[in-house]
C-alpha cells in the first residue's frame, strides 16, 4: 500500500509520482498487487486518470465521513461530492480497477447517513468499503462523539455486504489499511482474475 499522507503542492497533486512509483514495482515484479490510497487530487480528473491507468490494482481514497459532517471533519478543498467524483472517475478511467474507501464513525453521524453514504459508493461502483472507531488523536482534534458498538459494526457490514460490496471491514480497530483486510483482498483479486481467465 502507497499512501499520501498529506496533499501534495505541485500541479498534478503527486499523481504523476504515484504512477510512475506503480509502473516501476510492476515492471520489476508484475504479480505484485499495489494499492494506492491517495488524496482527491482537488478533483483534477486527469491525474486521477493518469493513476489509475498506471498498472495499480486498488485505488483508494477515503470519504472519512457521511455528507453532513464533510465540513467538520475533513480539509476544505475536500467535500463528499468531489470524493465520490474521483473514485467514480478511477472506476470509469479503467472498468476492472478495484476501488475502496474508509469511514470513520462516532462523529455524531446517524444509521441513516451511513447507509445513504453507502448507497452513494454502490450508485458508483465502489467495490470496497471499510469502517473503524474515530480516536481522537490529539487536544486539537475533534472529540469522539460516541463510541460504536461491535454490534452496529456487524450491522454496517452485513448491510455492506448486501448492498453488493465485494468487501465490508467493519469493526473499531479497523483503518483503511490492515493486515487482515488486506490478506482477503489479495486473495479475492487473485480468485476473481483467475476467473476471468478461464471464461
């Protein structure tokens, strides 16, 4: 996994770095599965483009939260509707891209909210989604809200999972990015590719 911890300044926001990062891992190893978790790029589609065209097989970018709390929690170049703008452009640039994004919950979001954010993805495309416990990490960060239980986690996933996604990681310690997830993830990419080779 790839990740961009911050937005980058120079014209293309990094994805020109992302990609050739991408072309030079597979090139050296080709059955290497390379996720990326990028920015929104400011919604510049052509850098998604140039991404996802780039040989990586997951394209990842984080909504973090349901369309109410977007200005709360998130930086404000960001917004819901441009994060939904990039991972349906990823998913249209290149059809049998995977792409995935990651909730945090206990901001003070509603069953409802959540469930519409997931209709949202599914409305897209979206193949896979994950959900963890919001921690504050610092003082100067927002304050938990309330703290889901393992219980409404569950629910979150079955509903996912009905909804269509290939893959509902839900759980409180559950990021973006985890062993275990990513262990499935590979697996099932590998299963589906096998697949489609053979039809």
């Amino acid at each position: 996994v790839l990740t961009s911890v911050d937005r980058d300044d120079i014209e293309d926001g990094g994805a020109g770095h992302f990609a050739t990062t991408v072309e030079l891992l597979k090139m050296k190893k080709p059955e290497l599965l390379v996720e990326c978790l990028v920015s929104d790029f400011r919604g510049d589609k052509d850098s998604v483009s140039k991404l996802a065209m780039s040989g990586l097989d997951v394209y990842a970018h984080n909504m973090e939260t349901v369309e109410r709390l977007q200005k709360f929690v998130r930086d404000p170049r960001a917004g819901y509707a441009q994060s939904l703008s990039t991972l349906e452009h990823a998913k249209k640039a290149k059809p049998d891209l995977y792409t995935k994004t990651s909730l945090m919950l206990g901001l003070g979001e509603t069953d409802e909210e959540v469930i519409q954010t997931m209709e949202d993805l599914r409305a897209i495309d979206v193949d896979v989604v994950t959900f963890g416990q919001y921690l504050r990490p610092t003082e100067n960060h927002l304050s938990v809200v309330n703290y889901v239980t393992p219980e409404k986690f569950e629910y979150f996933r079955k509903v996912g999972e009905e909804m269509g996604f290939k893959y509902v990681a839900s759980g409180p310690m559950v990021r973006s990015s985890y062993k275990a997830g990513e262990f499935y993830l590979k697996h099932m990419i590998a299963k589906e590719r096998k697949e489609a080779m053979a039809s």
